[in-house]
C-alpha cells in the first residue's frame, strides 16, 4: 500500500500464513467497500496428505497423531462429492475468527481451547485434480466466503475413515479476481520503477462486479449523496450507483425505492 502512496488500505479476505494466490488489496476509499467485496466466490486449489494429524490442520502444525489410511480411488471421489452443496463447517482453532474481541489463534498459541460453533458454507463444484489415494490429492474448490479448506481437508479425512491435513493452498480466484490477472509485489515494484504504477490499480466498483448497476438522473443521484431516499425501477437488493456513468455509491432497493447505503465519492466532483 505504501509502495502505491496509499494513505489508507486494507484487504478483503485472509490467506493462511503458508497460502498463495490471489489477496484483494483496497486503497484509500476502496477500504470502505470491503464487506462487499469479501462477498465473492473464492475458488482454490488445495494439496491434502492423508494419515497424518496435526493441531493446526496443516502440514505446518504440530503433529498430534499418525493413521494409515486404506480407502480407495473410488472412495475417495464419492466422498468429494458428498461436500457439494451448503452444510455447516467447524472452523479451525487456529482461525482470524474473534471471541471476546480476541483472534483464535492468539488463544491458540497461549493454549487455551474454545469450542467454535459451526458456519454454514457452500460449496459449488470440487474437482479432483491429482489422485495419490490413500496418501494424498489435489482438489479445485469453488466455495463460499467464510469457507475454511483446512477443516475442509479435516473433514474428508474423517468422512473416508481416517485422519488428513492441508499440505499446500492457492487461491487462484475471489470474486471478480483471478491469479492470471493478478500482480506479485516485484510486479508492483517494476510498475512503479517504470511510472505505470496507476495502470495495475483497478477502480474500485471493480470488485462490486456481483452487483447490479443503476444510472441515475442528476435529481435521484442527489437524493442519494444527501442520504434521502429515490423512487426507481429496479430488482431488489443491494446496487451500484452511478452518475453520468461514473460510480458514486451504494444504494439498497426495496419496494421500488432506492436508499443510500454507501456513499463514497462527491456527486458535484463527478
């Protein structure tokens, strides 16, 4: 962020320590759109070894205990295909989760246990990708925010008989954002170096691409700057706002009245 002269800046949506992928980075009056931009599918690409146990569900913990797993190619595809659809997760204790304002893996690391109730997740597609069953394999998941793939790897061990861990995790897409278009701090450096720093920084509608557009007249456009509400046509739910075709704000649709949410930018600047 202070490479790119941002005064303020933040991220929507984590990676474990050992991840890599795709992390949505928000400057300046981007920040205040990360909720939304959290709300994307996230799709990865995770690594699980079987037999093995180790506090954090990753192959990075602390070994807790040791199996020798014995299930099938077959078994293990149908146990995949057992985790399409919604269904309630435990999260792992070694999460940015908070309880009593304090981060999960800070109580972890002191040793203290808290029982973590479960999140109900989605997941829209798995696709086996390398098969080493019963040691191992390669997933591509398409899932929802809020959804853990350590727990997830916990979980498919259990449902196939045995015991597994994360071993490797790439985020290749969240949201609108995938690691094809996706740029690497020495990226950034060279960017900047060469003066085309702004061409890699995305307006930040970008990351409201799951949200339907309204272009608002000049008398509806100011409505929504003065936080009054505006009669307008329109499917219901949360929209971007637009005035002569530049992003201003986030307004709710209810009823065919549109209100203000999020108002970032000065109509009169537009």
């Amino acid at each position: 962020m202070r490479m790119l002269g941002a005064k303020k800046g933040g991220h929507a949506g984590t990676l474990d320590p050992m991840a890599q992928g795709v992390l949505v980075v928000l400057l300046g009056k981007a920040t205040r759109l990360s909720e939304y931009a959290m709300d994307g599918k996230k799709e990865y690409v995770a690594s699980i070894k079987f037999g093995i146990e180790t506090d954090t569900l990753d192959i990075w913990g602390a070994q807790t205990n040791v199996d020798i797993p014995s299930f099938t190619s077959a078994q293990l595809e149908e146990s995949l295909d057992a985790f399409i659809g919604d269904f309630e997760q435990i999260p792992p204790m070694y999460s940015a989760i908070k309880k009593g304002g304090v981060k999960m893996y800070e109580l972890a690391r002191k040793g203290q246990k808290v029982e973590l109730g479960a999140r109900h997740v989605n997941v829209e597609r798995i696709e086996l990708l390398g098969n080493g069953a019963p040691n191992s394999a390669d997933v591509l998941l398409v899932c929802s925010k809020g959804f853990y793939v350590r727990s997830f790897c916990r979980d498919l061990a259990q449902s196939l008989g045995t015991i597994g861990v994360m071993s490797g995790l790439t985020r290749v897409r969240s949201g609108d954002f995938g690691i094809a278009h996706s740029y690497s701090f020495e990226d950034i450096e060279e960017a900047i170096g060469s003066g085309v720093a702004a061409s890699i920084v995305k307006p930040c509608d970008s990351v409201l691409g799951h949200m339907p557009m309204v272009e608002l007249e000049y008398e509806q456009a100011k409505s929504i700057s003065n936080g009054r509400a505006t009669r307008i046509l329109g499917d219901e739910g949360l929209a971007r706002c637009y005035f002569r075709g530049s992003f201003f704000a986030i307004g709710s649709i209810k009823s065919g009245t549109l209100s203000a949410k999020k108002v970032l930018f000065d109509l009169e600047a537009l």
